[in-house]
C-alpha cells in the first residue's frame, strides 16, 4: 500500500483490504458484459447500414463498436491483473440491471436504443467509481477514461439521431431509394 492507495499494475492483490477484490472483480465482469453486448449490437448495426449502402452510418457504427471492443480489452486485462478470470461465457443474463440489448427495426430506433444503453452504462460505472472510491487508482483511472470514452459516444448518438429527422423530413420528399442514398452523404 502507498499513500494508503493499493498498487496493483502488477496483478499485486497484497494489502486488499477496504476494497472487497471478488466484489470488484464481479463488477469488472458485469462491465466486460456490458462492453461485449455494445459490440455485438454495433456490429450488428454496421453490418444493417451496409446492406443498404449507408456508408457513413456504416462507418459510425463500426468505430463505436472499434471503441467497445476497446473497452473489451482493457477490463479483461485489468481483471486479470486482479487475479481474475474474464468472463467472455454468454452474457445476457449479466446485462438485465444495467444495459439492454434493443435491436431496433429501424436505424432510428437502433440509434435511440445505443443512447439508452450508452445512458445506462455511464449510470454503472460511475456507480462503480464511487464503490472504489479511489482506494484502486488503477481500476479508478480506467473506468474514468471509459466514461469520458461513453460520453462521447452519447453526444455522437444525439447528432445522429438530430441529423436522421433531418434527412427523414427531407426524404418524405423523394423516394425510399433516395432516402437511402441520402444515408450515405
Ligand atoms: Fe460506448
């Protein structure tokens, strides 16, 4: 212990004791959780943009879900430096408190269901920060960052979603066909 903070960059666990390391190391699960779904519904989404030549949606879709899959590995890594096993198993039983899986039938839809999942998450971790409670600075730093990581992403989900009822608005004008072009400016 230094400075009464743990030091664990080194998968160290000597000195746990104001910090439960199961309790943390479920948490840190729940979260891997909660970033494999985000991957898993971003993929899906890139893979729905392409098949209609939405290019630039495609493209948003595909960095969030590069940005998960981030997140992905740097809780894996920091659960097993806790000495911990990652849980990569099915996870959505993992997912009912804290994020849904909303698929969506309509790019809309899906965009507004990331938001709600991005919201929740956010909700999680900083819940998680105030459970650490800087006693794990390792553990604290790397949740910080994911959730100025997630915020981004939240912004980034509203401005899609204001710049897909502009493009709605505009495409009641044309055709279905024109609608999907317009996806791809
Ligand atoms: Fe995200």
């Amino acid at each position: 212990m230094v400075n009464g903070c743990f030091v664990l960059n080194e998968g160290a666990v000597a000195g746990w004791t104001d910090v439960d390391r199961e309790t943390v190391l479920n948490l840190l699960n729940e979260i891997l959780a909660i970033e494999i779904v985000c991957v898993l519904r971003y993929k899906r989404q890139e893979s729905m943009a392409k098949e209609v030549h939405a290019g630039s949606l495609a493209a948003e879709f595909q960095k969030l879900a590069q940005d998960a899959q981030v997140h992905v590995d740097l809780v894996a890594e920091r659960i097993t430096q806790l000495e911990g096993e990652p849980n990569f198993t099915p996870v959505g039983h993992l997912m009912e408190n804290h994020s849904e899986y909303i698929e969506g039938s309509s790019f809309r839809e899906m965009i507004k269901g990331d938001w709600v999942a991005e919201r929740m998450a956010i909700d999680f971790y900083r819940e998680m920060i105030r459970v650490i409670n800087g006693k794990d600075p390792t553990t604290h730093r790397m949740l910080e960052n994911i959730v100025a990581s997630e915020k981004k992403h939240t912004a980034r989900l509203i401005h899609l979603m204001t710049s897909f009822e502009q493009r709605t608005i505009t495409s009641s004008f044309h055709s279905n066909r024109s609608f999907i072009a317009s996806n791809q400016r």
